[in-house]
C-alpha cells in the first residue's frame, strides 16, 4: 500500500471514528461533501489544504505524514535526492526566469503550468500534489530563509482567472519575515540567469548545494567549481532584480491588469 492510499484510508477510518458523515464531516471542515468524497474515494488527490483542516479540527497529524511519507513518493526518483536537501535546508535561494518558482505558486497556478506540458490528467494531479507539498517546508516550526527572484515576464504570462490570485499570493508571502521575492524588471540588462532556472540551498554546518532544471530531469550541483559559477549565476540576476520593496510595488501594478 502507497502512503497515499494509506493516507486516504485514514482520513475515511477518521471520519468513521468520529460518527460524521461525509457532509458533516465536510462542514467541520469548510470543505463541500462531493469534495469529501471524491477524496475518499480516491478519485480527488489529498492535498495539504484539507489536511491541515483536518490536523486544525482534530488534532491529528496528517500534515508530518504527508511530507514524511507522500512527497518523496509523488516524486520521480532522479528528484528524491534534491528534495531531501530542499527539507533540510536552513536557506533557500530560487531563481525563475520563465514562470513563477515551484514553492510559491498556487494550486490553479502549478496545475495552468503543468498542464501546458503534455502530460496525463493524472499526471498533472499527482504533480501538483507533489508541488504542494514541497510547500509545507515553508509553514514548518523552522522554515529555511527564502529569497526568490523571477522575471517581470512571469507575473504577465497566463490565465487571467488563475494570475489574479496568484499575484496576490505572492503578495502575500512576500510579507512573512522569512520569504524576500525580487523582480526583474522587463527592462533589466543582460545577466547569466538567461541560462535557465537554478536554485540553491544553503546549511548550517555543510557545503551549499544546488539544482538545475531541464526537459528531462533535474541535475543536483555539489563541489567547489559547480557551486562557485552557480554563485556567480546567483550573484549576477541578484545585481539586476529590484529591491523587495520595489518588486512587490511592481507586483501589485501587475495586479491591477489582471483584474481590469
């Protein structure tokens, strides 16, 4: 048995336990009883929205299972080594030149972007899990230090009825004291992030450790010489994006088209 079915079975074991039907259950919950079910039955993926309604109402602990159980298994083997790494990390350094990066993009938003890639419908679901997921580090007891940096570019390209809530996600995140978001503006001189995406994760008793993505499958960076030209990719979008405060100014502008 997957940990997601496992998963599945004690939320129902849970439900029964306590007497509630699926629409009670729902309600104490603030979820709809056709969300409920669908999850139930398997036909819906779990995912940390609703149980973190459950861990809230209940006092269980299906959040820590679910990142200690259910992520890894979501994620394809070549990327296991990385989000263990990603776990441990006391700081995180992101850099995103096309879309908005991973760890801060909304359900609608990851499930637009993996979409646009040929997968599955299944597939899209189980990889929208897995993003959400990865997500919990930021709401954990210790979450890393995160400092994100994307394009202008990337709060402009989209569905209007997914960007909207997006931005303001961004917005939002951007005022927890352990997340810094930087743009690049549109306008910005060239720089060594037009290579692609890197991010970096950084510990407080080891060596930083770094991850490029591609089309096929993510390579993990270690060693002196690739870290110090990925420190160099890092340093050379930082010198470029704007100022915190700056950026989310310009993500609120942003904001406004896609709601006009």
């Amino acid at each position: 048995m997957s940990g997601s079915e496992y998963l599945v079975g004690e939320l129902r074991r849970l439900r029964n336990l306590v007497g509630l039907t699926q629409g009670a259950w729902g309600e104490r919950i603030h979820f709809s009883a056709s969300h409920v079910g669908a999850v139930e039955r398997g036909e819906r993926p779990v995912l940390p929205d609703y149980l973190r309604a459950v861990d809230r109402v209940f006092g269980t602990a299906l959040v820590k299972f679910y990142r200690e159980f259910v992520v890894g298994e979501l994620a394809p083997m070549w990327l296991r080594s990385w989000l263990e790494y990603e776990e441990r990390a006391s700081a995180l350094r992101v850099y995103q030149p096309l879309i908005v990066p991973g760890l801060l993009q909304t359900e609608d938003y990851a499930r637009m972007v993996l979409s646009s890639g040929g997968l599955l419908a299944d597939e899209v679901e189980r990889q929208v899990q897995l993003r959400l997921g990865r997500q919990l580090a930021l709401t954990s007891e210790t979450p890393p230090r995160v400092v994100a940096i994307l394009d202008e570019q990337a709060l402009r390209r989209g569905e209007a009825e997914v960007m909207a809530a997006q931005l303001e996600h961004l917005i939002s995140l951007a005022q927890r004291p352990t997340i810094t978001i930087r743009v690049v503006p549109a306008d910005a001189p060239p720089h060594l992030g037009w290579g692609g995406p890197v991010d970096i994760a950084s510990f407080d008793d080891e060596e930083d450790v770094g991850y490029l993505d591609n089309h096929l499958q993510g390579q993990v960076a270690t060693g002196p010489g690739p870290m110090t030209m990925l420190q160099a990719v890092w340093d050379s979008v930082s010198a470029v994006a704007l100022p915190a405060h700056q950026s989310v100014a310009l993500m609120k502008e942003v904001t406004k088209t896609w709601t006009s």
